[in-house]
C-alpha cells in the first residue's frame, strides 16, 4: 500500500522538530510538530515530541496534556512514558509517576539501566533530593513493599540467602516487634526463616544455597521486602559543629597520601536519627559477602532525607576537599558482627574521596584500639579495572608487599568519621563486637567524584614494575603513617 502524501509530509515535519530540538530551536520545532499533527492528527510521536518542547519552553501542563495524548494513541511509545514520567516526577507527583516506571520496567531490560541513568544523572547535577526521590522509586520497583499473601513470589533472589542474612533478618524483624513498629505478621514468617535456617545449619555458619520452590513460597513474600523504611526527615543541622571545617581541609589537602579523620561528626540528633533508620529499615539486602556482612545502598532503600542532608552538608563543609569539583557518586551502609577477621575486605574505591563513619553505641565493641578502618600509604594503579582493586585481594596484597607499603591504623568510635584519598587500599580492621542486633557493627559511606579526575595526591601514585611498565620507584612514606603505624591516633 502506498503512503499517503500527507503522511509522507507529517513524517518529514516531525524529522525536521527533532533536528531543531536537538539544536534547542523548540519554538521552531513546536511549529514543526503542530503542522506534522495538521496533516496527520494520529501521528502519537508528534504529539510526544511537542509536548517536550512545550517542557522546554516551561510549559509543564501543556506538556503533560501533550505526552497523555500521546500515550492514548500508543500505549507502548516508550518515549512519551518517559518523558511524562519524569515530567510528574519533576512535579512532585511521584505516585502518579510510579505506574509509568513500572510499565517501563515490565516493558523491556533497559528500563532498569535507565531508571538508574536517571539517578545518577541527578546526583552528577549535585541534586541529591531529586536523585533520592529517583532512588526511592527504583528500589520499591525492585524490592517490593510490605508483606505479599504467603505464598506469593514476585521474583527468585538475585543471589542465594545465606544462614547470616537469614539470621539478620530474623533479629530484625523481632527487633521491629519489640518496638512495635511491626506486628503479628511477622511471627509465621520469623518461624518460616527459622526452619530454613536449621535445614541449612548442618552445612555450616556460612552457608547459602539457591532456595528450591517450597522455600521461596515459604519466604519468598517476604525476603528483602521493603516491609519498613523508617521515615528519617532532616534535622536543624546534620553535621556537629564542634569540628573545624577548614582544619579538617588543611590535614586533608596538606599532608599525603590524604587521609584524616573526625570525632563528633554528627550532630546528636542526626546521629540519633540514622542509628534508628539502620536498625529499623529493612534495607539490608546485599549479602554476597564474606564473613556475614550485609550490605545496604542507595538505589536498594538506603535512602532517606537525612542521608542526603549529610550529602549536601559535607559538600557544603569541605568546599576545597569536596565542594563543586566532587558530585556524591554513591552512598550505602554495611553491617557486619559481632566478628570480622584483620585486614579481610582489602580494596580501593571508584571514587575520588571517601567519607567513611560509624554509628553503633561504643559499648558494643569489645576492643577499643580495634574494629575501625586501616589505610594503606599506596593506591590502586589507574590502570587496574574495578574488579581488580575492588575486589582481587589475591592481587592486591603481593602488589603492597611490592610496595612497602605502610598502614595507619584508625581504630573503631561511635560518630567518627575517616575523610581519605578514595584510591588509597583500606579495609576493615579486625572486628571484635558483642552479640545481639543493636550491636552490629555499622558504618557509612559515602563516595564523592571519580578516581580518574582526583587532583589532590596525585604524587602518590608510583608504578608497579610487575603489572606497568616503567622500572621501580621507592614508594612515598609520610611521617605520619610512620608515627601512627600500629598506635592509636
């Protein structure tokens, strides 16, 4: 069948809007589109790109009219369901949006990839509020909220539970009963990880297995639910003001490698209020680590205003460490405990400055020149991939060795916080906790910028005569790592 000459018309017409938006000639481009819909009022794209550039031009309500349009002439056109999604988001109509979100996701692979592009976009633009708001909406979709009927399963998990995650979980949700923000519907559950939990025990502590069906119905409704997000406003201030900003700058900037540290971070109630987000939420839903670990992050739950207030407020401390030059990249919490082997999680960050701090009661820790974080005086060769630095502690112990590297040793305080060159090799020291849920070994981090645009210690850096090329050059050595090596700061 041949195309009708209007037809042919309008689809040139709409080319030609495309080309001038893209050169953001949008009142150009709106009269492109307006005579592409003159001779083809049924064309769904002409009306999806008019309504972006009466966006452009602020014009939301046109624009939201527009995309509905749109839409009701064809459903499935993926770039209308974007752009008005993101339209009633940028609203504040976040519940409205979500529907659309969730076709995206059900539509397709990438509609994941671009949910997350969409909160990374917002924190690169330093716009924490929109990107938690962003967050928030990729973790219901992948999580879940609240309790499904038993027997109901939306997915299989994403890697197989082990008997500490169950245990964790199990701690919790009684903890969650005791304090009364949940109830009655957690008991058939609390006795259905319970017996998990004894069919997996003979195999060992640390075991985890793929569940089989009769598991996941038996816990799948509730395994990694966000059955409860505490709600965690910000506070009058986040950060404790009995900390000198620009001295912590100075140390930072002054003396390399780069790495100092501050007690009384946070303000009381800012420490109040996250201790009870951790303890409460039940975000805890990364557990491929060894030793019992858990992990929480950002586009998973671990999301909250007061979180984010702390992002902006660090920002906003440490203008010459941080400010402008460094976009909060990633933030997520860990818990691990009540024991934790020396020097096990040795890794570098992809990030230009890390900001790492603690939060559980100084009474849980059993040694106090212990359980913090130890930094080593040598960094992750740029040329390495993540998964080398991050993770190959195989290849990352013979590369300090090759080195010389020196550590400083930072022992665990409750509200301290260590500010270092993210690039820096660091891990957990030894962790030696009470048991018992509230005394699980927490802390934070948040990664700001990344490792390829860090300028502060770039003289750190030395080459590595096994995996670069370039012969051997006697590693740097700061005096203070050499004061501090095996002491308490």
């Amino acid at each position: 069948m041949s195309v009708q000459p209007a037809s042919t018309d309008a689809v040139r017409l709409v080319e030609s809007g495309h080309r001038l938006s893209r050169a953001r000639r949008f009142a150009d481009a709106e009269s492109c589109f307006r005579e592409a819909l003159d001779l083809d009022p049924g064309r769904a794209i002409a009306y999806s790109n008019l309504g972006w550039t009466r966006q452009m031009q602020g014009d939301p309500s046109s624009a939201e009219s527009l995309y509905r349009q749109a839409l009701a002439l064809e459903p499935e056109l993926r770039i209308a369901r974007r752009n008005l999604a993101k339209l009633l988001v940028d609203l504040g109509r976040d519940e409205e949006a979500f529907p659309l979100f969730r076709a995206e996701l059900d539509a397709g692979a990438d509609g994941l990839g671009w949910m997350q592009g969409l909160v990374n976009v917002a924190l690169g633009a330093r716009d924490l509020t929109l990107a938690g708001r962003y967050a928030a909406i990729v973790a219901r979709l992948r999580w879940g909220t609240g309790l499904n009927p038993p027997g109901q399963v939306d997915r299989s998990p994403s890697y197989p539970p082990s008997i500490p995650k169950l245990r964790h979980d199990v701690e919790q949700f009684r903890y969650l009963q005791r304090t009364g923000v949940l109830g009655g519907e957690l008991a058939p559950v609390i006795e259905s990880y319970e017996r998990l939990i004894a069919h997996m025990a003979p195999q060992g502590p640390e075991t985890r297995q793929p569940l089989d069906s009769d598991e996941s119905r038996a816990i799948g409704h509730a395994y990694n639910r966000l059955l409860h997000v505490r709600d965690t406003p910000r506070v009058a201030r986040a950060l404790s003001n009995s900390w000198d900003a620009a001295e912590v700058e100075s140390k930072y900037l002054d003396t390399a490698p780069g790495v100092v540290y501050v007690d009384d971070f946070l303000s009381p109630e800012a420490l109040d209020g996250l201790r009870r987000f951790c303890l409460e939420s039940t975000v805890w839903s990364g557990s491929r680590y060894a030793h019992g670990r858990l992990g929480a992050f950002f586009q998973d739950g671990f999301n909250c205003p007061l979180l984010l207030q702390i992002g902006e407020e660090l920002r906003e401390a440490l203008p010459r460490v941080i400010g402008d030059r460094y976009p909060l990249r990633q933030l997520w919490g860990f818990k691990c405990g009540p024991d934790l082997p020396a020097d096990a999680t040795t890794h570098a960050d992809f990030a230009a400055v890390n900001v790492n701090f603690w939060i559980t009661p100084d009474e849980a820790n059993l040694d106090p020149e212990s359980g913090g974080l130890v930094v080593y005086d040598v960094d992750a060769p740029l040329s390495w991939d993540f998964d080398t630095y991050n993770g190959r502690t195989d290849v990352i112990k013979p590369y300090l060795k090759r080195q010389h590297s020196h550590s400083m040793n930072i022992p665990y305080r409750a509200n301290r916080a260590v500010i270092f060159n993210s690039d820096l090799f660091h891990a957990s020291a030894g962790v030696a906790f009470r048991p018992g849920y509230e005394n699980l070994r927490v802390n934070i981090t948040m990664l700001y910028g990344d490792r390829e645009d860090e300028v502060h210690h770039r003289e750190v850096h030395q080459p590595d005569p096994v995996s670069e090329s370039g012969g051997l050059v006697p590693p740097w050595r700061s005096a203070a790592f050499r004061h501090t090596r095996g002491t308490r700061p």
